[in-house]
C-alpha cells in the first residue's frame, strides 16, 4: 500500500464517509458563492455593495417598464379611510355607552372625532390619484405614475386612488418598527422594500415631476424640506410643490417669516403652491407642464 492511499484509508475509512465530508464542506458558509451568502453581504465592509444592489432593483425595473415621470404623495400614515373612521366613531361610542364621562371614554371619543375629521385627507389623496392616473391612462405619451410609501393613511388612499382609475402606482416601502407592511392597492411589480431611508429618498425624487404633500408628521416634512432645498439649491429640478390644506400648512410653518427674517429668499416662497381641493392639486400639474397643448 502506498504512503498516499494509507493516508486515505486512515483519514476516510469508507466511501460514506467520504461524501460526508464533501457534503460537510458544500453546507459550510465558506463554499457558498458570494452574492448568496447573506452573512458575508451583511457585514459592514459590504455596505456600498449593498446600498449600490437597493438603488439598482427598482432602477431596472421602472426602466424596463419605461417608467419616466412621477407624481410623489406625501402626508400621515395615521390617517383612516372615511369609512373606516366613521366605524370606528360607532364602535367607540357604543364601548363606551354605559360610562360617557370617563376620562378613557372622553378621549377616546374626541380622538374617533379628529380622526373622522381627518379621514377627508384620505378621500381627497384618492381622489387626487385617480384625476392623475385616469388622464395618465388616456394619454399614455404623458403618463404620470402616483409614487407613494407604500404603507397606510395617505399613502394607501394615493395608490388606491390610482387603482380605481385601472391604472399602476408605485410603492416605495421602508423597513420600520412600524409601519413596514405595503398597502394592497400597490401595483405588485412596483411594490419595493427598502433597508436605506437614503436610497429611498432617491427613488421618490428621481424621475418625480410634482410633489403634493397632505398633513403628516415627522416623515412628511422631512421629505416636503428635503425636496424644497434641492429645488432651492438647484440640484434639483424644479417640479412643482404643493401643499394641501393651506390653513393647516400656514398654521404649522410660517415660510414668510422665513424670508422676513432674510433666512430665505423672498423667491423662495413661489417654489411652494397651496390647494384645497384634489382638483386644484391636479391643475397646478396640469398647467406646469402644459398637459393639454
């Protein structure tokens, strides 16, 4: 028996052992091949390789299906749909039948009254995408698609507003503590999930030729201020911004004190548009760019 067979025999005493051994070696993370080793692609070396993979699927996709143009909405995730907000007026009411005057009950009910005060954002958000997507649809050589967050409250009432009009939204999700599941009214080839708020943010903005942004809080005006100093700053485009609800927007940021105190420019106030209607929303895009020559 040679030196290198004896070396086997002592190593491998039969053929099952042998394939034990390859396959022990094949399950070891080492053999996986690199882009499918989640371990390796999570380590924080592979962090460019992962924000380049985020920003690359959505980009081939809404190439692939030529989407060019955008209409971003904006505004709470809070808010419900009127009729989801009248039932919860009804359900609140009757819990609480048999002791009104509870301090629970009082604020339970005067929280039922705001959000069914509210719920008209959601309707006008639907209302707006449909205008959108429904001329969209009838003039496909200037098609704006409806861009949302993809979660629920106004991002919800946009994409389903684009769905009543038999038209495809996009849904840009983010993975939160809360709020991280899609909304069902998102066309599912432009349902997206996202890790990086920033490649996100690039995504909303990329192709967006109008931004209209309801209500909403922390995250709303984060990309309502985001958008404004790109456009101030000219590393943007300017698109139109419109803010709807213009006693809620004058109420929460005074702009012209802004530029009374020289912080903006007095031309920077023309770079924001108030509405008060779906309709009007809709005009102001519909005029910027001409739609109808």
């Amino acid at each position: 028996m040679t030196e290198s067979n004896a070396l086997y025999k002592r190593n491998f005493a039969t053929a099952q052992e042998s394939l034990d051994a390859i396959s022990r070696l094949q399950d070891h993370d080492s053999y996986k091949l690199a882009f499918a080793d989640t371990g390796f692609l999570m380590q924080d070396e592979l962090r460019h390789v992962r924000l380049q993979l985020e920003y690359l699927k959505p980009q081939l996709v809404l190439d692939q299906h030529q989407i060019n143009a955008t209409i971003v909405v904006f505004g709470s995730a809070r808010f419900l749909s009127p009729t989801q907000a009248e039932q919860q007026l009804v359900d609140v009411k009757q819990h609480y039948a048999a002791s009104p005057d509870t301090p629970a009950a009082i604020h339970a009910l005067a929280q039922a009254e705001r959000d069914l005060k509210n719920s008209r954002y959601y309707a006008a958000s639907q209302e707006f995408s449909r205008l959108v997507t429904s001329h969209s649809c009838q003039h496909p050589h200037c098609a704006l698609t409806i861009i949302s967050g993809g979660g629920p409250g106004i991002m919800e009432a946009a994409n389903r507003g684009a769905m009543d009009a038999n038209g495809k939204s996009i849904g840009l999700n983010i993975v939160l503590p809360k709020e991280q599941h899609p909304n069902p009214y998102i066309t599912p080839e432009f349902c997206f999930q996202f890790h990086y708020f920033a490649i996100r943010k690039m995504h909303f903005l990329q192709r967006a030729r109008a931004l209209v942004a309801f209500p909403g809080g922390f995250g709303t005006l984060d990309e309502l201020f985001e958008t404004l100093t790109l456009i101030q700053t000219r590393k943007a485009e300017r698109v139109p911004v419109i803010l709807y609800d213009k006693a809620f927007w004058q109420r929460l940021i005074n702009f012209e004190m802004l530029a009374e105190e020289g912080l903006i420019s007095p031309q920077d106030l023309e770079l924001i548009q108030y509405v008060d209607s779906p309709e009007q929303a809709w005009q102001v895009i519909y005029d910027f760019y001409q739609l109808g020559k």
